[in-house]
C-alpha cells in the first residue's frame, strides 16, 4: 500500500502555469456540428458583410439537410464494392456543399449538395452585394457558380478548365480564378460569369495552385506546387502578366522543400502565406517587395501543417490547421491549452495484430504583426482525429473556423446549431484488402464538419479547464474519472466542485488547480462549477475515457507500474516476462457492484464493467502483443475512480526500459506515451 501511495502521490499532484486574465482572454463564442450520417468535411469559410458565414466541403450524406437549396445539385454516390461475394465496403462518392449560417452560427439559413455528382468543392467567396461564389470540379470538368443566398437561385453555372482551385471578386463585381491543368492558370471573367481573358502562369512542370490572393489593385498573387514538391509564388497582374515569381523555400532560407496551402492579403496588399515543412509555417511579403518581411515556424514534436490563414485589421496573420502534437506551443490564454488526447486504434491486415496512433487536433493560431513571435495558439480538438481545414476574419476581428472531427466531445455552447455528431455509423471498410474482417473496434466513425467563431480580445477571465489528472488531455467526462481543472481562481479556499449541482470529491486544491473525481452518476454534458472559483461551462461525457498515470507527472513516460514484487517499474527495476503487473489508470467508467463516489475501495471490489484488454509492444515485427487480464477494478484501499488492471506480461513482449503500453477498455484506448520496463 505504500508503494501504491507513492506511485500515485508522483503521478497526482502537477502544477502548471495558467492563466488567470482580466482581459484580452479569447472565448469561443460558438461552436456547432454539421452534417448528416455519414462523411461531412467543411474545408472552407467565407464571411460576407452582414457577418453571414458560409461553409462549403465534401460530403456523403444524402441526409445531409436541404434549406433554401434551389440551386441544389446531385446528391453523393451511394456505393458498395466487392472484393468477394462475402466481402463488400463502402466506396461511396462525395459530392460538394455549401451551408449557410446566421451570424450567430444558430440557424441554418442555405444548406444543399454542391458540384453534382463526384463534384468537390474548392474555394469560396462573396461579394459586396453579399452573392456567394464557389468554384470546384465534377466529373473531371472546372465549374463557378455564382448564388443568391437570400433566394438559394443558382445565378450562373460557368464551365472552366482544369481545376480551379481559388476565387476572388473585385470590387467592380468582375471575377477572377486561379487554377491549374499541367500548369497554372489565372482567367478573368465579367460579373455575369462570361470569360474576358485568361493567362498560363507557365512554369518547368505540372504545377497544382493552392491559394490566391486579391490585392488593392486589382492584381493577384498565386501560390501552389510544382511536381517536385517546390511551393512557388507568383504575382499576376490585370492584363494577365506575370510580373514576379519565386520558389519559396529560396525566400525562406530553407535548404529543404516547402509546402504552401494558402495565402492572403490585408488592405495595403501585404501578402500572408502558410503550410507545413513538418511544422507549421507562416510568412508575410510587403506590398511591392521581392524578399519575405518574415518567416516563422511555429510546432511542436510531431508533425503539423496551416492549411488557412486570414489577416485581421491589427496585422495578425490568423491560421488554421492541423497537429500531431502533444507539445503544441499554446499560448496561456488558449481556449484549449491541452490536447484532445485521443488514440487511434489501427490492425495490422496480415497478423490481426493492433497498433495504435495518437490522434490529431485541429488548432488556431495567430502570428503577431511583426512576425516575432505567435500572439495566440490553441488546440481545437476532442477524442478523436481533428482536422482545421478554413479560417476567415470579420471586419470585428472575429476569427471562424471550419474543418472535420470524428470527435464527441467537442467543447460546445448552448444555442448552437447542431450539439452532437451525427456521423456515427462506419465510413471506411468492414474488411481489410485480403478480404478478412476487421475487429469492430478497427470501424472508424464518420466524420462531421464543423463550424467555431472564436472572439480574441473578449474582456473575462479564461474559464477553468477541466483535463484528465493522468495525462491533462481534454478527454471527455467518464464517469469515477479523476480529472485536474486549471486556472481555478483561489484553488485553495474552494470548497467544492459541482457537476450539474452535485458536489465531487475533491482530492487536492492549492494554487490555480483542483483534483476532483467525476462523480459516478454523471448526467451527458453536465455544466460544471467551481463554488467561488469560476464557471468552467457544459463538458462533454463518455462512458469511458482510460488514461493510465505516468511516474513523471506528464502523461507520458514510465507510466504508474508495479512490479510482481510490488516495487515500482522503471528502469533498472523491470518486470520479467511471464510476471503479473499492476497498472493504475483512470476513466475506466462504470463497475459491479457500483463505486461509491469518495469512498476507498473495500471488499468485494467493484470490477469494470466494460471489457479490458492490455497491450504490450510485440518482440517481432508486428505491432502488439496482448497480456492475460487477472484483474481489473477498484484499487484496493484507494479513492473510488482509480482502477488497477493486473496483467501478465507476455513472452512475445519487447524487452527495455520503455516497451509502449496500452490498456484498451470498451473499446477505447489510453493515451498515446506510455510505456513499461520488461526484461
């Protein structure tokens, strides 16, 4: 018992610097699903005048909703493919759409299929007179549309070639697209949708085009790809020609290659770019110039990319994306300074056996005006994988975000849209490529397209965050979970935490934290409280959210072990194969009989209910090898909510000091960075 105490002291009590801010604390304002049962992606994100948003994307849903769609086209193909007569998968196939929403994101004002059949929609935006304008590919071919969203009438339908990938309008009402065939190309057409001139921005090779810009003067700047993995920038002016163009790893300084997704402009032509070179980067040229203002990479350990980025009245470059990261270089005054914690769960198509990824986040960032150093960055994510796909700024300096997440626990605010993911049937195979069945834990969810309004320099305090205490990743609320919420206001003579009124127990308090246990009766997305310490708003719920404790307090490394002997697991002091180990974990969920919220375990122990598997990496070449569960439930002598799973290491385990580790329950795997010692 007292190497368990230990073990848990070493892993329980972490501070973290949080901020506690009376103003300038940036909120999300609102933040909704959209979509229908099956895949819905949004990919980008325009604001007209009036503050109207408009989203377009990809979906397979035929259920997707249809408001004010005269201007609707073919739904998605609902396909099924055989790889034998016993074996089918779904190879349906998306079209686009476009949705509409009310400057408070809480009605749907236009919503319909875009594109036609196998169409995808590309880019979008308006123009003064508040008209949408999308452009995109279906079955091959180049399309613009121009719609009235007052009416939904589909104005004109313009065939184009190639793929048009970018659309701007000019303040005259004339049209201007980029887009490539094998190479790039920018045409220039009249406000009735009719082509007045068109120019090859040439180039050595196949070139794709990612983005383009409107400058003041009419004139655009491109950006894009050639076949050989260079990001190019190019300036086009109103006659079509091209008056510079620059690879732009040689601007950047960078002696490997460059991948560019997007670009902008403010009001004085100022150019802002972003993408990825395995972190985030952003750059900014000035109105006029042939070398880069600045250039800043910005990430974490894993690998991240913006994929968007806008420019609000201040300078700074606002940019959407995605990341791999549980280092993500937040700012202290993130929305969501933790990431969502999610781990994937993949098979192995010849052994069966699992492997398992840490899942991506979307997140915002900003970069400051004078490019020194990023003036804001959070994640945006929940338990699932996450990606930021589109980001727009309003003449308010409020930024929108767009982008797909499979995820359940969004952080969400009362009066959006759509609360919950509708995408919750299978959207990839039921069989791997040889035809066998996959595991049905290997059956991805669909994904959901989502829309967020974040409101930078709202005046406020930043609301607790409530994390897992074992890893600080914001999982959802499991019931008998242990969870750390930072950013309290007097930690210490707080009293007590409530989760809609029901007062937890509360383990630890001091400084800006508190560690309470989520009590067993949790309702779905209960408000949660802190008496006289701050209003953390509604978390989402699930019926599990396993977390295993780590010795060092961070969520990975050596993770909370006992050996046979019950010394501590570490290196140095490994377990043997063949020997039983203790594991001390959290968000297990239910047990039989029922936990008692606060008590410490006592005879007989409440068991998980759910089913428990442990998963130690594998000696051989394949993925992981599986343990004998002995035990699963309630921790001896300890506060309900801390689970012990005994487990025999395998004789296939890989031996070391750090050998990953993982203990999947009802399907549901635990943090990405854990790992045993085994000899």
């Amino acid at each position: 018992m007292i190497q368990v105490m230990r073990l848990l002291l070493r892993s329980l009590v972490v501070f973290l610097a949080f901020a506690s801010l009376t103003d300038g604390a940036p909120r999300v304002s609102f933040n909704t699903y959209f979509g229908g049962a099956r895949q819905d992606r949004g990919s980008k994100i325009a604001i007209d005048a009036t503050g109207n948003i408009y989203v377009i994307g990809s979906t397979v849903s035929v259920d997707l909703p249809q408001v004010n769609a005269a201007f609707a086209m073919s739904p998605p193909q609902i396909k099924l493919c055989f790889l034998s007569a016993a074996f089918s998968y779904d190879c349906s196939i998306p079209t686009g759409f476009l949705a509409g929403f009310s400057a408070a994101g809480t009605t749907l004002d236009l919503s319909g299929f875009l594109g036609g059949s196998s169409g995808i929609a590309r880019a979008i935006t308006t123009d003064v007179a508040g008209a949408v304008y999308v452009v995109g590919t279906t079955e091959g071919a180049g399309f613009l549309v121009k719609i009235d969203p007052r009416t939904g009438s589909l104005v004109f339908n313009t065939h184009l070639d190639g793929t048009p990938a970018a659309v701007r309008v000019d303040k005259a009402g004339n049209i201007v697209v980029a887009g490539y065939t094998a190479d790039a190309y920018v045409v220039r057409l009249n406000a009735a949708g009719t082509a007045v001139s068109s120019a090859s921005l040439g180039g050595s090779g196949d070139e794709t085009v990612t983005g383009m810009a409107l400058l003041p003067d009419g004139s655009v700047a491109v950006v894009g790809q050639t076949n050989s993995a260079n990001a190019w920038l190019a300036r086009v002016d109103t006659t079509g020609a091209v008056t510079g163009r620059w690879l732009l790893a040689a601007l950047a300084g960078q002696t490997g290659t460059l991948t560019v997704n997007a670009v902008t402009s403010d009001m004085a032509g100022n150019l802002f770019l972003t993408g990825g070179n395995g972190h985030v980067w952003a750059a900014k040229m000035r109105t006029g110039e042939t070398a880069l203002d600045w250039f800043r990479e910005f990430g974490g350990s894993g690998p991240e990319a913006g994929e968007d980025i806008a420019v609000d009245a201040t300078g700074r470059a606002w940019i959407t994306g995605t990341t791999n990261s549980i280092n993500f270089p937040v700012t202290l005054d993130a929305v969501q300074p933790f990431q969502g914690g999610g781990t994937q769960i993949l098979v192995d198509p010849m052994s069966g056996s699992p492997s398992f990824l840490a899942s991506t986040d979307a997140f915002v960032a900003a970069v400051k005006a004078d490019g020194s150093s990023l003036a804001y960055a959070s994640y945006l994510g929940g338990n699932a994988p996450d990606t930021g796909n589109g980001v727009a700024v309003d003449g308010a300096g409020n930024v929108y975000i767009t982008g797909s997440t499979r995820s359940d626990n969004l952080r969400f605010t009362r009066g959006q849209w759509q609360a919950s993911r509708n995408g919750l049937g299978t959207c990839y195979s039921t069989v791997n490529v040889f035809g066998r069945p996959r595991p049905s834990f290997e059956y991805y969810s669909c994904e959901d397209a989502f829309l967020l309004e974040l409101q930078p320099d709202t005046i406020g305090a930043v609301a607790p965050q409530v994390t897992s205490s074992g890893n600080y990743a914001a999982l959802p609320l499991a019931p008998g979970a242990l969870v750390s919420l930072f950013g309290v206001t007097n930690a210490g003579s707080s009293t007590s935490v409530l989760f809609d009124g029901v007062a937890a127990p509360v383990i630890y308090a001091g400084g800006n934290q508190m560690n309470a246990v989520v009590p067993y009766g949790v309702g779905a997305n209960p408000h949660v409280e802190v008496a006289g310490g701050g209003d953390t708003g509604w978390w989402p719920t699930a019926p599990v959210a396993p977390v295993i404790f780590s010795l060092n307090s961070t969520g990975t490394g050596g993770g909370a072990v006992l050996n046979q002997d019950l010394s501590i697991n570490q290196g140095g002091n490994a377990a043997a194969r063949g020997s039983v180990v203790a594991i001390y974990m959290t968000g297990a969920g239910a047990t039989t009989p029922p936990s008692v919220d606060g008590a410490p375990a006592v005879p007989p122990f409440p068991q998980v209910q759910n089913t428990v598997e442990v998963w130690f990496q594998s000696s051989s070449c394949c993925g992981y090898t599986p343990g004998t569960v002995e035990y699963a439930g309630a921790a001896p002598g300890l506060i309900a909510g801390v689970t012990q799973v005994n487990a025999r290491v395998p004789d296939q385990a890989k031996t070391g000091d750090a050998t990953p580790l993982y203990v999947v329950i009802g399907g549901v795997a635990s943090g990405v960075g854990i790992t045993v010692a085994i000899r």
